[in-house]
C-alpha cells in the first residue's frame, strides 16, 4: 500500500447498498482521522456524503459520460487528476469496479476488492437443504476490505445522526408539525417480492389513523408517489412525502419520526443514518444475508416464514 495518498472507495449502487456505507466510512474516518476519501457513486449519493468533510464525492454516471468501456476510461482519467492514492476499496466488486480497478492495478495502485460471501449466500437460498446461520453483516464486509489494505478498525457503535439532523431545525414539510405521535411508513422496495401488499398497508394506516397518530409515508417518485398520494388521500391524519423532498430533507423528516415502519429496503438504511427506531417487515429475504439495519436489535424485525424462504438476498 502506497503510504500518504487519498483512498479511493467505489461503491456504483444500490442506493439501500450505498447508505450502508456510511456508518463504514464514518468509523473508518474515526479511527483514521488524517484520512482522505474519494468517493464514487450515483449522484444520488452526494448528500448522504456532503457532511464529512474528509471525502470527495465523484458522481458516476453510467448514462451519460462514463457509459460503456470508454467511459471508465474516462471515470479513470476524472480519478487520477484529483490526485494520488494509497489503495483502492472496490466495496461493490462487478465488471464495471473491477475494470475501473484493473486500470488503477496496472498503475501501481493496489485494490481491494469484497469479498460478497457468495457460496454461504448460495446456501442460505437454494430451494433444498438451506443451511440457515447468520451471516457475516455487509457492514462488516465493508470493514473487512480496509483491514487488508492495513487500515484495520473495528465496527464500533456510532450515532450518525448528527451528521444529518440538527434537534433545532425547521420540519421539511409543515405536516411534520402536527401533535401526535409520528410513525413512518415505507411500503415499497426494489424489488417487488420484498415489497408490502398495499391491502396490508391500508389496514395499518386506519387502525393508526382511527387513533390519532399522524402517518408519513415515503416513497419514491413516479408511479409510488401517485399510489401513496392516493392512499394518503382516503385518511385524515395521513400524509405522503414520497417524492416531495430532497435526500437530506428526506432524512431530516425520518429524523422527526418516533418509529419507521419499511421493507428490507433503502429506507430502513436511511432511517438509521438518523437514529431513527426501525421496525422492519422480512418476507421473501431473511436478516441472517447479511442486510439489516445499523444497530437494530434483532428482535426489531417482523418475520413471515414462506416456504421458500429466505428466497432469495
């Protein structure tokens, strides 16, 4: 490992994938305090970035000028004029990161990649003999890869919200104001398997509702905005912000919540980066893979044992 240089950490997507690297690279930058991070994802990212003042954030866009072969040349070039390197941590590990990696590789830049765990995950989800055992948390998976570039640290407990949230400040949207009790819900997901039926959802809101408890709901923009607009529409003391606010508004109003009720999906991750009590809903996926919030209690996740399950990661 080259000794002085910045550290380079890519990570492309998922968004739920990324925000697990905050915790990641806050301890790292506890633990290394003279540090410098560049950063590279989607632009999506920039804000779960923008309060530390140790890291770059580099955006990569896939569509527009670093698509395709000639655009992680490109991405190549951006990187190496922001300066030198000690190493490279791809925490994302595919074709796009490992080529980006090679290209650093061949300049004598070391790399270090993740290791996914792969085989164990193969075994948690295959349809016979499941071998059911928690696994190794993505989180340390994360810290795993700085430890062989010999910037080891230990995942130690660590309140972010700070970083995203100040006690004092104005709430994102007026409905944040309201007396009562504030739940969050965040039904949807990435995939549609770990998404809440939305009957189950509407049953929820009126027994919340029925009891005066104002309701927030969170989604994403287009076709779950106009869904949740509508829910929200048949309820008096619900609201919904999908698709409303900014990232750090967004996290500012799960800030102001009492509890987030969401899926195995970003939003648990991003409620966390606040401190925020999450109570998940696992269906088709199962906590023991590896992707449950930053320091959740285990017993904070609702479980629906499928036959299938867990089906898959």
């Amino acid at each position: 490992m080259k000794k002085g240089g910045k550290i380079l950490v890519v990570r492309f997507s998922a968004f739920g994938d990324v925000a697990m690297t905050v915790p990641v690279i806050a301890g790292f930058l506890k633990a290394y305090p003279e540090a410098e991070v560049v950063f590279v994802s989607r632009p999506f990212a920039a804000k779960l970035y923008e309060p530390f003042s140790q890291v770059h954030f580099v955006s990569f866009n896939p569509k527009g000028e670093h698509k395709g072969l000639a655009g992680i040349f490109r991405l190549f070039r951006e990187l190496r004029s922001i300066g030198s390197y000690s190493f490279v941590a791809d925490l994302h590990n595919v074709l796009r990161s490992r080529i980006l990696g090679l290209l650093f590789s061949l300049s004598g830049i070391p790399v270090y990649r993740i290791d996914k765990g792969r085989t164990e995950k193969d075994e948690l989800v295959r349809q016979t003999n499941k071998r059911l055992r928690p696994l190794k948390s993505t989180f340390q998976r994360y810290c795993d890869v700085f430890g062989a570039a010999g910037k080891a640290f230990d995942l130690q407990p660590l309140s972010l919200r700070g970083y995203f949230f100040i006690e004092s400040s104005q709430p994102p949207h007026a409905s944040l104001g309201l007396a009562g009790p504030h739940i969050g819900i965040a039904p949807f997901a990435g995939h549609k398997w770990k998404a809440w039926p939305l009957e189950k959802v509407e049953q929820l809101i009126d027994l919340l509702d029925e009891r005066g408890f104002q309701v927030y709901l969170f989604g994403g923009r287009g076709t779950e905005a106009e869904v949740l607009e509508d829910l929200a529409g048949r309820f008096v003391n619900v609201h919904s912000l999908a698709g409303r606010l900014s990232i750090d508004d967004e996290l500012k109003a799960m800030a102001m919540l009492d509890v987030m009720i969401s899926m195995d999906s970003a939003n648990m991750h991003l409620a966390r980066l606040v401190n925020t009590p999450v109570l998940s809903i696992w269906g088709a996926t199962h906590p023991y893979a590896g992707f449950y919030g930053w320091q959740l209690p285990e017993d904070w996740a609702v479980q629906v044992d499928l036959t299938c399950r867990p089906c898959s990661v």
